[in-house]
C-alpha cells in the first residue's frame, strides 16, 4: 500500500466499460458519491455537438438523450479499445454493433505487420460540419472529468488523490492508456482561488478493490473474529471485461491484511457482449418478418439512432430476464412504422449465450489452478487448454481436475460483483461449480451475494483511497493490501524463448534482476524485447515492448555481462533496465515506448479537453444570456398590454420585441461572443425601456429579482 498522505481529498472511481461509479469521504464517512445529474451510476457514454457553439460534450445519462438528435457523435465502450489495435479479431467484431465510426489512425510497415499494431484506434466524430478524431482516452477522460467535478461540489474540494480501478487482467499499455485518460482529466484543474492542483492516480485492480469492499463491510459490521483467516473468490463480471481473484483476508483486529493469491480473466468478455446477443436475435426476427431489404432501405441517419434505441432495448430486456423467465421486446418504428416485437425467454436467452457462460466457468477453472500454482493456458477461443497447461509448467505431472477441486475446497466465499453477475445463469453455474443448488442452507453457501454489485468496486477504491490518504480523525485499522503480478513477466532469449524474470503471483512491487550475455561473436549491440503471460514461447505472449542496447564492446559471445532489471511499481506498471556491466552502458524502458503517450500527444489531448470545457462555459453564458433576456422581454411585452402610451407607439416596441426575439433565435446571435451579446443586450433593454417611460407606462425599468415574475 503507498505510504499515507494525510488530510488529502480523495476519491474512488470504478471507471467501467459501460457504468463507471464514484466514492468518497462525506462527512467522515464513505459514501457512494452522486453524480451532477443526481445518479449513484453514470453510463460511461459520451456525445459530442454537432455544433461546437450551440451545444456542448454530454456525458452520462445526457448523452443517451443527445443520442437521439445526434447519433453520428455518440461514442460509448472506449475502455474496450486501450491497448487493441484497429484490426485486431475484437475489435473488428464489435465494429458490427457500434454507431459510430472508427479509423486507423496509423498502420503496419506491411500488410501482415497490421494486425501487431496496437493503440492505433481513432474514434470519428462531426462537429462545425468538420470531421474530427478522438481517441478512445480522450473518450474516457471525458467520463473521468465529469465524474471528478461531480465530486468537486459534494466533497468541497477537487480530488488530489484519485483511485482508479482497472481489470485484473489489463495488460501493461491498457493501464498506462487509463493513466493516460486521467493526465487529460486532472492535468490542469485549479481550486476554488485559481491555483493549480496537482492530482495524483493511482490504479487498483477491480476484483481487489471488490474483495476489500467486502472485507471493510465484514469488519465495520463485526461479522468476523479476531485472527480469523479468510478466502475470497471474488467474480467480477462487467459491462465489457471480466475478472476472477481469488483472495486471502486475516482479520486482525490491528492490522487486517488482504493479499492477492491468483488472478485470471477476460478483457473483452462482459455485460456488452450478452447485449449484443440479444440485439443480434432482434434483427434476426425483423429480417425474418419483413426482410433484409427493409433493414437495408433506410435513412443512415435514421438507421443510426434506431440502432442506439436497439441497443438500449437490449439492455433493458437483459435487465429484465434476471427477474423474469419471459421478457416482451417491443421496438416500434425500427425501419419506418415497422417495429420489432417479440417474446424472449430466459431459457432462449441462455441458450443463445452459451459460448459467453463457458468462457466464464473456463476462467474460474483457471484462476482455481493458478491458486495451485499452476499457471494456465488457453486456446483462441478460451477453452482452458489442458496438455499445453501442463507443458507450461514444469514438473507438472498431476490431474489438474484434483487441482481444481482442492482449490475449491480452500475457498470460504464466492462473492459475484459487476452489473452483468446479476444474470441468473451466472449464480447457477458458479453455485454448480461449488456443489450448491437452491436448497443449500445459507450457512453453508459459499456463492453469496452480499454487496450491491454495481457500487462494490468503487467503494472498495474510496476505501483503498482514504486508507492511502487518511482523512482528519480517521481511526487506522485499514486493510492492508497486498497485490501480485498476475503474469510471467518475461525476457525474449535465444531461440525465441520467453525467459521468465519476475513470475506470477509475486508480490507487488517487484523487482528481478538477472545477467545475460550476447548470442554472437563481436555483437555490439543487443534488443531486450518484453513479453507478458504464461507461455514458453515469446511469440505466444502479450508483446509489451523492446529496445536496444549499444555500445557493447566487441567480444566473443558469451563474454558481455549485460544485466537486466525487471520492475513493476504500486501501479502494476513496468520499468526494465538494461546496462552493460563493463561499459557502465545504460538504458532504460518505461512501459511500452511505442504504446507510451508522449509529453506533446497528454498536452495536445488536455487542450482539447480544455477547449471543450471552455466550449462549455461559453455555451452555458450564452444560453443564460439569452434566456434572461427572452424572459425580460416578455415582461416588457406585457407591460405594454397595461401602458397608457398610444397604440401606434406601444406596436412599435412590440415590433422592437419581435425583432429581438427573433435575434435570439438567428445565426448572427450564435456567431457573437458572450461579450458582444451582453453588450447588444443591454443596449435594446436601455431602448425599450426608455420608449415605455418616456410614454408613461409606468415603472417600466429593467425588473429586479425573479424574472418570472411579471411587473405590476
């Protein structure tokens, strides 16, 4: 855990693929913290303007409703894209289901180099009539912003010490693509007197801070003895990725210590992937009824927000099953007058995802090995791959069946978090696996469902964030955490084999040196390539990155002493060095240089940020500008209904009012800044208002206070 910084504002944010959630320290307690909006849960969608002058960058729950009057600009999962490349096999099926456009943004030296390139997602959007790219992390800042100046109002403060969550099983580009998104968020925020604040983020892993949810929960509601030991499962499944941890809590009464044991997971399996099912069955049953063509024959415009309001329907029918074994789809007006309406049972639901409910219990069986100490190995299509499995590991010559169920012997709870483990099939298949059913009295149930799944990961991330940050008055007694890497980090040597340097399961942070030499005679310089996962072969693992080593003294080979360092920090993220130990030659590899944002490309990003934010500000004076003064001449429209002036006078200040109205309402009034209109203002309400007085209509100044209300 990072060493404690007190009296620091802190918040936690589960930034989700679909739903992101926040909690914070309200008045010594922590709370799940509101958004502006006035929701506990905020989609993680984002909706640019069509005009940059007339309208502004909607988040949440308003960027739904935008949706339906700008659908080209409504941009949702850009959490799916950190790390994945334009044509990589995920990312080109779930194009099927997206609104919105994407492009390459940059590309392989050949055509088969294409598919290793990686970040290179460009997400496009129309704003001014102009097309225009954003990355998916200029996409998730947007969602982290809102949420963070959501907070600003309930905690009295902007955050300085933000948790962020990630999945357990994001890769080291994903992560460092999340901090990303956080330096465009936080960069340049100021306090209430104008001075620049200096954010920090740290990232945990989602099923962690799930686990230490749960375990704070277990001790404020004194549901545990002191000293007692505890083994948590924890499933993780969200809107697009999916975790599974297993975890080791001692209670005690001091100092509680939780510590990550194994780790396995999806990142691009999830609540997302269920939708896309459902709408998928949804087309299939109009195409049945009316035929491709009437699908095909349709407005691009049109078809884009009846897509959006497809998918929603989903999501609700989704909803809707895990409480109910028949569910109604009823889309009316999907193509024209012609809707989609049929019946949708749990059972049908269930049958069409099978694929999807495998791949889950795969990676329960995976994590249950890894716990152990078996690292396993899966196939493309995530079967647990059992001869390989067992290649993998040296000296492994056992069942991994007897595995399995000695590790499930070991578990005390299965604890299902993420809004997507509400679905019932989820619970049947872990309850399967732990030899329940419905009947197993609750005492003796391992799957248990004891927290609100949508809102445990961002309580746990508050409560890891205070506990790194103590609050004033706050008591101690935190969990102290203990996380590991939950893959082989690994050193490509000869032969392309993947040379393990810090294993899985080592606590976190890391650090593994080890010599190496050249492979052969007067090699002057070396590649130090770094890969990811539990595979023998480099090729077979995730590529983090590589680079060169020169300036190596010609020698025989085997003769250079070439050290390399191997770190992981707080974060999870990777720091290798490589250094000559005769000629005291040194270079250093931060995180993947070719996945890295460089200075220009966070400064670049956090401009835009900011000019969408003036943007904002400027839409909003111009807005209120213009409503009060609307509201203003309406009052004065009725003044002239009681003035005393003659008819021809009082029509001509109504005509004056008419014309204004219509000035509101034209392109000239959008194309004046926020200066010139409050100055054109105030000129017409001095006009009109000294033609009333002059005529002797009264009190016919500006009003004062409620513009509603109307002068006497």
């Amino acid at each position: 855990m990072s060493t404690k910084i007190p009296n620091v504002t802190t918040l936690g944010i589960d930034l989700g693929t679909t739903m992101s959630c926040m909690a914070g320290m309200v008045h010594g307690e922590l709370q799940i913290i509101d958004n502006s909006d006035g929701e506990r849960i905020t989609p993680s969608i984002v909706c640019f303007p069509k005009d940059s002058k007339t309208g502004k960058v909607s988040v949440g729950s308003n960027a739904i409703l935008a949706a339906q009057t700008n659908p080209d600009n409504y941009v949702y999962e850009a959490k799916r894209m950190f790390g994945k490349g334009y044509w990589n096999s995920d990312i080109q099926k779930s194009m099927k289901y997206w609104p919105f456009k994407i492009r390459e943004i940059k590309g392989g030296k050949s055509e088969a180099d294409k598919t290793k390139v990686e970040d290179n997602i460009g997400i496009v959007v129309n704003i001014d009539g102009k097309e225009q790219i954003y990355e998916p992390i200029q996409i998730s800042a947007s969602v982290l912003n809102y949420m963070a100046e959501s907070a600003r109002t309930r905690l009295n403060a902007f955050p300085t010490f933000i948790v962020i969550t990630v999945p357990a099983y994001f890769h080291d580009g994903a992560k460092q693509r999340t901090l990303g998104a956080s330096q465009i968020a936080f960069g340049r925020k100021k306090d209430e007197n104008g001075n620049s604040l200096e954010v920090k983020t740290v990232l945990l892993a989602e099923p962690t801070a799930a686990a230490m949810a749960y375990g704070s929960m277990m001790i404020k509601n004194k549901q545990v003895k002191p000293n007692q030991d505890e083994r948590i499962l924890v499933f993780d499944l969200g809107g697009g990725t999916y975790d599974v941890s297993i975890l080791e809590f001692c209670y005690d009464e001091s100092n509680p210590v939780g510590e990550v044991k194994a780790t396995d997971g999806d990142n691009y399996l999830g609540g997302g992937d269920f939708d896309n099912i459902i709408v998928k069955m949804a087309k299939e049953e109009f195409v049945r009824k009316f035929g491709q063509e009437t699908v095909d024959n349709c407005d691009p415009t049109e078809a884009k927000k009846n897509e959006i309001r497809l998918r929603q329907e989903a999501i609700k029918v989704k909803t809707q099953l895990s409480s109910n074994t028949t569910v109604t789809f009823n889309l009316p007006c999907y193509r024209g007058e012609r809707g989609i309406n049929f019946e949708l049972s749990r059972s049908r639901f269930e049958r069409a995802s099978k694929q999807l409910f495998d791949r889950l219990e795969e990676k329960v069986k995976g994590v249950l090995l890894s716990y152990g100490r078996i690292n396993s190995v899966y196939t493309d299509n995530g079967v647990l791959d059992a001869s390989a499995t067992i290649r993998a590991n040296p000296g492994c010559n056992t069942n991994l069946d007897s595995v399995i169920q000695n590790s499930k012997k070991e578990i005390d709870r299965v604890i299902m978090v993420g809004g997507s483990s509400r679905i019932p099939k989820v619970s049947q298949t872990l309850m399967r696996m732990f030899g329940e059913t419905e009947t197993t009295p609750t005492a003796q149930k391992k799957v248990v469902a004891v927290m609100n799944p949508d809102e445990s990961i961002a309580y746990g991330a508050g409560y890891y964030a205070n506990a790194c940050c103590p609050a004033e008055g706050d008591q101690g007694g935190h969990i102290l955490l203990i996380d590991k890497v939950p893959l082989h980090l690994c050193i490509e040597t000869l032969g392309g084999q993947a040379t393990p340097l810090i294993h899985a399961r080592t606590p976190i942070p890391a650090k593994q040196t080890q010599v190496f030499s050249t492979a052969a005679d007067n090699q002057t310089a070396v590649t130090i390539r770094i890969t990811q996962g539990n595979r023998a072969k480099s090729c077979d693992n995730y590529n983090v990155g590589e680079f060169n080593l020169d300036g190596i003294a010609p020698a025989r080979k085997g003769e250079p002493k070439i050290e390399v360092s191997v770190e992981v920090d707080e974060n999870n993220l990777l720091k290798v060095t490589a250094r000559d130990l005769n000629t005291k030659n040194e270079q250093m590899f931060v995180q993947n240089l070719s996945k890295n944002l460089s200075d220009d490309d966070i400064e670049r990003m956090k401009k835009v940020a900011e000019e969408h934010e003036e943007g904002d500000r400027v839409f909003r004076q111009r807005t209120d500008a213009k409503n009060t003064h609307e509201a203003w001449l309406y009052m004065m429209e009725d003044a002239c209904e009681k003035s005393t002036a003659p008819a021809d006078v009082v029509s001509g200040i109504k005509a004056d009012i008419d014309q204004e109205i219509k000035w509101l309402n034209s392109e000239e009034f959008m194309g004046l800044t926020v200066e010139e209109i409050n100055s054109h203002i105030q000129e017409q309400k001095d006009a009109i208002s000294k033609k009333l007085a002059t005529q002797g209509a009264g009190d016919a100044q500006q009003p004062q206070g409620n513009p509603d209300v109307t002068p006497m």
